[in-house]
C-alpha cells in the first residue's frame, strides 16, 4: 500500500500518514504498550533515536528524559551495542541454550554483584522479580510477600498491588491497582517506605506467614532515609526471612555493582532488567547458591522444585547487547560524571521552582530526578501522592509540547550517560517557559 493510498476501518478511511487514527484504531488508548495516556492529537511515532536525542516520523527532534524507561543508560544507538548486535545477529538470534555471550554476562555479573552467587535468565525485570518471590516461597515454605506501598516490581502480583494506591488503607493491607489478579489478600502484605518501625512490626507479626521482602532500594525516586535499608535487612534476619532487591532500574544505574553496592546493604536475591540491556529486552534474577539451586532440575519431582525456563532469556543477542552496555558504563568517571550531572540537573529545577515562586521537592539520586508540587517533605508514597497532580500533569503536557520526550503519566526523568549540561539546559529552558504558563 503506498503513501497516497487510503487504510479503511468499518467504512471509515484513515491516511496511512495519520499516526494517531491509525494507532487508535489498532491499540487501546492509541499506545502500542502501555501506561502513556496521551490525548488524541499528541500520538505520535518515533522513527529514530541517537544519543538522548529522538526523531519521529514527521521529522520532529525532540529531546529525550524518557530513554525507553530507563532502558537505555548508554544513550539510544550506542556504537558499542550497535556493533555488538550486529556482529552477533549474523551468527544466529537465538539458542535458548547456553552461549557464548551470556555466559560471559553471567561471569560478569557475578562478579560485581554482591548478592549474586549464581543467577537465571529470563527476558524482562517483571519476569526477574515474579521468579524471585517463586523461589522465596519455596526457600522458606511461606506463602506472603511483603512489598511497599507505592513500588512497582513489574506487572505480576506484588508489582502491580499498591502502586497508585486511592483508599490510603490501614497498613498492612494491600490495595488492588489492577482489576483481574488473583486473591492478592492471601499473598501480599504492604508497609511504608521509610517508615522503619511499621516495617519491623508487620514484619514480627507476619513473620510464620512471611517469605520475603521486596523492595526498590530507591523506591521510584525516593532515597532511603538514613538506616531504613539496614533495618529492614536486620528485620528480615531476626525473622529469618529473604530480603529481595528489584534492582530493574537502579542495577548498574546507581553505581557498577547496583544499589547494592551503593548503599552497602546486600540481598538475599536481586532481580535485574531494563537497566542492563543496552536497549534491548534482558532479565536476570540471582542469589545465595543455596537458595538458587532451588530451579536447578534435579528438584524436578521434589516438592522444592521451581519451574524456571525462558525461551529467549539469555539470548546472545541481548546478551552481547548487555555486555557492551557493561563495557562502556565500566569506563573510568562513567558513575562520577552520572552523579555529578544528576545532582546539577535536580539543583537546576530546585531554582526554577524558587524563579517561579512554586512550592515543590525536587527528589532522586544519581541520574534520576522528579518533581513533587508540596510542601510535605517526600519520603514515601503518600507524601509524593500529596503532590498537586493536576500541576504536575500540566506541567508535563507543557513539556511534551515543547519537544521533550517522557511520560506524562509518571514524573521520573531519566538521564543516560549521552546526557550533558547542554541538552539538561535546554530542558531547563523549556521548563522555564511552562511554569510561566501553569502557574
């Protein structure tokens, strides 16, 4: 079908240039996958990314603080993963077996990571931490998992219960944020984050019911306060539960080695994803020897067995495309220069707030900033859902008209090693001119 030609639905004829009548006709909401929630005249298609820069198919450059979710920490078409993918795409896309390159991967995480003595790979972060609640289970023969309110741990159970909490329920019971999951009252417990004392009390309570754990080390873009990630690993010890680590976007964001290794506190299991990839679709989950031997399958039959495959977990081309990632954030001043540009950029917007005369936090750590409209301070959930969201919505809007690329319906920005003062400037520029107009 060429240019000119017309694309038809029930009757109705759509210009094969027209993105969002098309995309609408084809997608719910006119997204292709998920949690955007554009309105109708924004819909667009991107036909090209480099560095933190995107290009759509009209031809429009927008500036990207999106960087798929946080997906590509190299900047869009890296050279090093352009060229891994490529040499490894001519030997062969997928195995699912064994290979060359994700064997490598494996050594190398491994050896920087300090929960990980042995891991399993899957094909996203969702995937990673839904195995790593299965085999907590099975370690402890416990059915519960506590998780906190306001985290997301992919769109599985635990990930998706609590996560835009409404009805502010007495802790610790879970709230439901997705319609069609199972019995989440028998499997979950919630607590708030930071909130220590809360946490050890649920955690002593429920602790003949409880599995694990699990948490964001940095809950979306809320640091820890001082001592929290240390007390919920000695609470998690006293009860002899698991501590679990969704280490999806902080791994190897935050520092090399993860949170982990920048907070000093160590897991029992660690689950990995969009951060390792390069781009590409990669999950790996890992643990104590002990506790992973649990999916090898010579416990197949044993009530201790969990069932663990991947068709395209560990695939050589993610794989290549993750160890060129690595090899490029291993360079010397990679994670100095991160911190450094993310402490200017979050200082940035603190000032543009006082220009303007705006009441907010600025919140994040290493290359991750947000804006709260509130005087609270924001150490949780429900200090950050404190926030004036119709200002933060429209704030957004007024940035993705302006040429910036992000989600309007979250408030993380992400930058990427392809990020400078420069093009964060120019982002401070456009912010300039929509605080003037939302105000």
């Amino acid at each position: 079908m060429t240019q000119e030609q017309r694309a038809s639905d029930n009757g109705t004829q759509i210009a094969s240039g027209d993105v969002p009548a098309r995309a609408s006709r084809v997608f719910p909401g006119g997204i292709s996958n998920g949690e955007f929630g554009l309105p109708h005249d924004a819909l667009m298609s991107i036909r090209a990314g480099r560095g933190s820069r995107l290009w759509d198919t009209e031809g429009r450059e927008l500036i990207d603080f999106s960087m798929g979710w946080g997906s590509c920490l190299v900047g869009h078409a890296c050279p090093e993963v352009v060229e891994a993918v490529r040499e490894q795409a001519g030997k062969g896309s997928n195995f699912a077996y064994l290979n060359e390159a994700v064997l490598e991967l494996a050594e190398e995480i491994c050896r920087i990571s300090p929960a990980a003595e042995q891991l399993r790979f899957c094909a996203s972060g969702t995937e990673a931490t839904m195995y790593c609640q299965q085999v907590a289970r099975a370690f402890t023969g416990r059915p519960k998992i506590l998780k906190f309110e306001g985290a997301y741990h992919g769109a599985n159970a635990a990930g998706v219960t609590s996560l835009f909490s409404q009805k502010n329920l007495a802790f610790p019971t879970p709230e439901r944020t997705s319609a069609g999951l199972p019995s989440v009252e028998r499997e979950l417990l919630v607590a708030p984050y930071n909130d220590l004392d809360t946490t050890r009390s649920i955690i002593r309570e429920n602790r003949h019911e409880l599995a694990a754990v699990i948490m964001e080390p940095l809950q979306r873009c809320t640091p820890p306060e001082p001592g929290f990630l240390e007390g919920v690993r000695n609470a998690c010890n006293e009860a002899g539960i698991l501590l679990i680590f969704d280490e999806v976007v902080t791994g190897f964001r935050l520092a090399y080695g993860g949170a982990q290794a920048y907070y000093g506190v160590v897991p029992d299991l660690v689950a990995y994803g969009k951060a390792l990839g390069g781009g590409y679709p990669i999950g790996a989950f890992g643990g104590r020897r002990d506790i992973m031997d649990l999916v090898n399958e010579r416990h197949i039959g044993t009530d201790s067995y969990v069932w663990m495959a991947s068709t395209l977990g560990g695939n050589p081309v993610s794989a290549s495309a993750a160890n060129a990632a690595l090899s490029v954030l291993r360079k010397p001043h990679t994670y100095e220069r991160l911190h450094q540009l993310g402490a200017w950029f979050r200082d940035e917007l603190r000032q543009l707030l006082i220009t303007h005369d705006l009441t907010g936090q600025v919140i994040g750590d290493g290359p991750l900033a947000q804006i709260v409209f509130t005087d609270r301070k924001v150490n949780d959930y429900r200090s950050t859902a404190s926030g004036d969201k119709a200002m933060a919505k429209r704030m957004m809007f007024g940035l993705f008209k302006r040429g910036v690329f992000l989600n309007p319906m979250g408030t993380k920005l992400y930058l990427s090693i392809a990020h400078d003062e420069a093009i964060c400037g120019d982002f401070c520029d456009r912010l300039d001119q929509v605080l003037k107009e939302i105000r």
